[in-house]
C-alpha cells in the first residue's frame, strides 16, 4: 500500500512506518535467533558498490589489529591450570586448515575425522588410558598426508589409514593396546602444532598461519627436519590464542605435550631454545601439559579447557567427545541471548509507545494547520 504524505504530516508517515519497520524486525528476529546463535561464524563486513561488486570493509590489517596478537584480551586471562592432564594424544592428518568446517569431527563430508571421533565416542568405557583427538592438515614437506595418525608421547605414525581400518585400529591401539596389523613407524625429534581452525575461530585463524610460518622459518634453521610443526584444529580456549602444543623431550628424556597460551612470533624463538632444545617450560606462557599440571587459577574455577573440552576429550572413565559439553555451552549461551532479548524487547516496546506519542502530537499540529 502507498501512503502519500503531505509535508506537514511527514512526522506520521515516518512515525507509522518507524512502527512496522520495529514489529516486523522484531517478529523475524526472534524467528530467526536459534539459528543464527548457533551457525553464525565472524567474517569481514563487506559493502556492495555501484557496480554491483562487493569490497572489504575490514582489511586484513584491522582483522590483525582486532583478532591478532595487540587484542585487547590478550594476556587479560590467567593461563596455569587451563589444561588438565592427560595420557594421550591422538592426531589425525586431514585435508588443510582452510577447508576445515567449524565442527570438523561432525561434518558429513569429512569422514575420515567424523568415522574416529565416532569411533572413540563408541568405545569410550573401554579406554583406560585418558584421550584426546586433534586433527592436523597436511604437509607434505615433513611426509605428512591424509590418513596418517600419530599418537603422543608413543611417538609413532600409522600412514594412510584408511576409514574402513578406523574401527580396527581404535580396538586394537587404543582399547587393547596391543600391535595394529600394520607395522607403526617410529617418530623423531620434536613435534609443534599451533590452532589455526579459522572457521571456528578468528582468534586462531588470525594467529595460528603467522606462528606456523615463524616456527618453520626459525625452526628449519636452528634445527633443520628436527622439529616439524602443523597447523592443527581447536584445541580449546579460542580467547588464549596463539595456542601451541609441544611435543618434545623434556630434562629427563621423556616427551611430554606442553600447552602454550597467548603465543607470540615474539616467543617463538625461546620455546624453540628453553622448551624444544633444553626441556624448560617458559611459565609466562604455559597452559598446562600431558603429566604436569599447573597450579589451578586464584578464582578456583574449572579449566577453560575441561569446561569446553578440545575437539574430543578423554575423561577418567574412557573417552568422551567435546560435544558432550557444547550442548551444555551452547544452552548456556542461548539462556544469557534470551535475556538480551527480552532487554531489547522492552526498549522496542518503550520506542513504540513514543513513536505513537509522536503521531498524536504531530497529527494535532496537521490539523491545526489546515
């Protein structure tokens, strides 16, 4: 319907048309809040032009200065106690990082990791030893491809598993524990994963490509095919990012995964020198690790991590997927939107009475005009 609008009513007209823009957007908002609270993931606002094309409004500057290593959150959290320990980590090599969905172990399209997490969700009671999965991306410099599994600290690699050898694998390696069918192969020297899973955060996808390149470059050349580093999923505290996991030997010989927080290319060459050459953890900067546990935060709350879990994670009793506790996040989150809504509805309902305050007053004027 047209409304035409004389000049001196043009206050109802823009009063009655504030009035329905107000009712139906709240209307489709509501509608809409479940799905969007649950798949919206961060991307750089973008402007349509002239021409029809669209261009970034946020350059890849602005995303570094608001999702790099100046944040404003940054170091704002404690990081000891963040991370529990554990008794194994299980990574699979899969695809690139930049493919990756959010929820990489649920996607349809991406078996291979889906197949394990379902796997080790299956046979939970049945693992003794407390587990963790992560998947990795491909490099193929370090002989690295789709289907490899390696698993921390056992230092071995099982190449090019195939899925139909998932369920085998699971029952005989980590429920048994006894050899696979196939021969593993023996690891060297370190092992440096860095989250870089932009799609599910871009925190990590910000700072997780810098810090792998700075480890390879600084990396190859103090240490040269000693040290291989990847670019992994989410591991769990998005906020902490550049998050690293480190498996090395430590003093006494043994490797062990020690977790990073807050990692800067700043830091690099010290975890290089102290953590991956000597053994020394750098406390500044330590989440936790496999065997050791950092002191719990001053607020005596449970770790971020134990809260939010990692892509999978195991528990005292087996081994328990991450998803687990997302319903439980996620619910949580719903419940802290909801009440923003109900806040935004009252101020809606406060600009709708004011908007027909408005049409009273304006329209009282028209009439005397005439």
């Amino acid at each position: 319907m047209r409304i035409r609008c004389p000049r001196a009513g043009t206050a109802i007209c823009i009063s009655l048309f504030s009035f329905s823009y107000s009712t139906n957007h709240l209307r489709n908002f509501s509608a809409r809040s479940s799905s969007f609270l649950l798949h919206f993931t961060p991307q750089p606002l973008r402007r349509s032009t002239m021409a029809g094309e669209s261009d970034d409004i946020v350059t890849k500057e602005k995303m570094i200065a608001q999702y790099g290593f100046d944040r404003d959150e940054m170091y704002q959290s404690k990081l000891a106690g963040t991370v529990d320990p554990y008794d194994r980590h299980v990574f699979l090599c899969y695809g690139s990082a930049e493919s990756w969905p959010p929820r990489l172990e649920d996607s349809v399209d991406d078996s291979f990791p889906r197949l394990f997490a379902a796997a080790l969700k299956a046979r939970k009671d049945e693992i003794k030893l407390k587990t963790r999965m992560t998947i990795f991306e491909e490099y193929r410099e370090a002989n690295l491809s789709s289907g490899d599994i390696l698993i921390f600290p056992d230092m071995v690699i099982y190449r090019g598993v195939q899925d139909s050898e998932i369920d085998s694998l699971v029952e005989d390696v980590l429920v048994k524990e006894l050899p696979w069918h196939r021969s593993a192969e023996q690891l060297d020297g370190s092992y440096v994963f860095v989250c870089a899973h932009s799609k599910r955060d871009n925190r990590c996808g910000v700072c997780g490509p810098i810090l792998v390149e700075k480890f390879r470059e600084i990396g190859n050349k103090e240490l040269g095919e000693e040290v291989t580093v990847a670019a992994c999923s989410h591991v769990g505290g998005h906020k902490y990012a550049g998050n690293v996991i480190i498996f090395s030997a430590g003093r006494d010989g043994k490797v062990d995964g020690n977790w990073y927080g807050y990692v800067t290319p700043n830091d690099v060459p010290d975890l290089i020198k102290k953590q991956i050459v000597n053994g020394q953890i750098i406390d500044r900067i330590w989440r936790g690790g496999m065997t050791q546990n950092a002191k719990e935060p001053e607020n005596g709350k449970v770790s971020e991590l134990a809260a939010n879990g990692t892509c999978c994670q195991g528990s005292n009793s087996g081994f328990r997927c991450c998803q687990e506790n997302n319903g439980e996040k996620e619910k949580a989150g719903l419940s802290s939107w909801t009440a923003k809504l109900e806040q935004r509805r009252v101020l809606t309902t406060v600009g709708l009475v004011t908007a027909v305050a408005a049409v009273a007053v304006a329209y009282g004027f028209y009439r005397k005009a005439r």
